[in-house]
C-alpha cells in the first residue's frame, strides 16, 4: 500500500487491448469501426517506443537538413502514420461500399493501415481517431471488486 492515493486515469487492461469507434463524417458517411488503444503522451513509454519506430522506419522528424517545406510535412505525416497504425490502431471493419454499415472485420496489418492512411480522404478519419484515442474517458471501464476496495481503504485511513 502506498503512502499516496493516485487515481487511475484509465483502465489499463482496455487501454491496452483496445475499444472499437465508429467514423462518420458530417455528411453521415460512414468510414467504418476501429480498434484503438490509449494514446498516453504523457508517459516515457510513449515517448521511448516513438523514438524506436522513428529508427525502424528510418524517419527523420528533427526538421534538419537541407529539405524542403513540403518535404518536411511529407514526413511529419509519415511519421504520424506510423506511429498511430503501430501503437494505436489494432483492429478495423471497414465497409466495401457506403451502404455496408456492418462490414465484416478484416485482419489487421500495420503495413494495411499505413497504406491505408496514405490514400486521399483518410484525414478526416485519423484526426476523428486520434482525438478518441487520447482521450482517457473512452478508456474507462466499470471498477473491478478490487478497485473499489482499495479506494475505500484509502479513504478509510
């Protein structure tokens, strides 16, 4: 037990495994269901598996060099593909046509979801996405028996 109550922002266990989110844009077109985990800007982890994708990919988000305007945006959104299809996106449904509003879920790749994200029109959809998932109540489940224990001793002593 610690000297210090801290509460959870978020349920762990469904940050990590993800919870699905429905796009529609303003005209109700549907983009279809999407698997997400908690993105927490906040911790170290974030941050140190950030800079090892940036490695693997080969990306250089520093803005140095010789390259130009368009040139360094070409990466910053290369990097932020990257970085949402391999830590946040786990899971899609996406529709076959506009009127299939319950598509089946195809398997998932990072090497898909980079491509996909890639194509004209997906903006809208990563922007609606990555505000779901830096968003810690859309993480929050029901308190476990445990959970409400340790509350009550805390708030006991």
């Amino acid at each position: 037990m610690s000297k210090f109550f801290i509460p959870k922002r978020y349920d762990e266990n469904m940050a990590e495994a993800g919870v699905w989110f429905e796009v529609f844009d303003e005209n109700d077109n549907f983009y279809g269901s999407f698997k997400l985990r908690f993105l927490d800007n906040t911790t170290n982890k974030t941050h140190l598996e950030a800079k090892r994708l940036m490695r693997k990919y080969k990306i250089d988000a520093t803005g140095k060099g010789k390259r130009s305007d368009a040139e360094k945006a070409a990466e910053a959104n290369k990097f932020a593909r990257v970085i949402f299809c391999e830590m946040i996106l786990c899971g899609w449904k996406l529709p076959k046509d506009a009127n299939d509003l319950n598509p089946k879920e195809s398997e998932y790749t990072v090497e898909d979801g980079i491509e996909y994200f890639e194509q004209a029109g997906t903006e809208h959809v990563m922007v609606t996405l990555n505000h779901f998932a830096e968003d810690p109540t859309n993480f929050i489940g029901t308190p476990t028996a445990d959970a409400k224990a340790e509350v009550e001793d805390t708030v006991k002593n």
